[in-house]
C-alpha cells in the first residue's frame, strides 16, 4: 500500500498501520508527508483515488492523514507502532 501513496509526486513518505473497526476489526490507515513545493487543496481525494485504481477494495486506507513528519528510530525507519498508538478508536471505524 505505501509504494503506491509513494508512486505520487507529492508524496515525500508515506506509513500504513491497522487501525481498530467495530465491524471488520482493521482497516488500513495512511500518514503521509507532503514536498514543500507539491501542498495543495484536494491532495487527499487525490491519493484516494490513486489507490481506488490500483489497490483491492480491502487494501485501500480508509483515512489518510497529512503529516507533518512521520516518527522515526535511530536507524531511521518509520515507528509503526508509535503512529498505531496515535489513533483515536475512531479513526478506523469512519
């Protein structure tokens, strides 16, 4: 899912993580860092998009949030696990 939010121009990095649903348990959630030069309204839609045309209706992110940066370890990978306890409850069941 990320190499696909990462096939965008705008898209500097990109993270997908579980979120909880009432009915379906997960569902995938997207943050997502934007080029300085690339912010615009509409890019949310846009990415939605993108991932309708190449992504299974069960991969595709039900949110996907712009994110000033994206939290990162020592070695510089992205902390899943930081970005999942971020959640609200919420989020995934929308």
């Amino acid at each position: 899912m990320e190499h696909v939010l990462l096939s965008h121009a705008a898209i500097r990095s990109a993270a997908v993580v579980a979120a909880p649903h009432d009915r379906l348990g997960q569902v995938p959630v997207a943050f997502v860092t934007v080029r300085p030069d690339r912010r615009g309204p509409g890019l949310t839609e846009e990415l939605h998009r993108l991932c309708a045309q190449r992504l299974a209706r069960y991969k595709r992110p039900t949110v996907i949030q712009i994110a000033a940066a994206l939290p990162t370890g020592p070695t510089g990978k992205v902390l899943h696990r930081t970005l999942r306890a971020g959640l609200s409850p919420q989020v995934g069941s929308r």
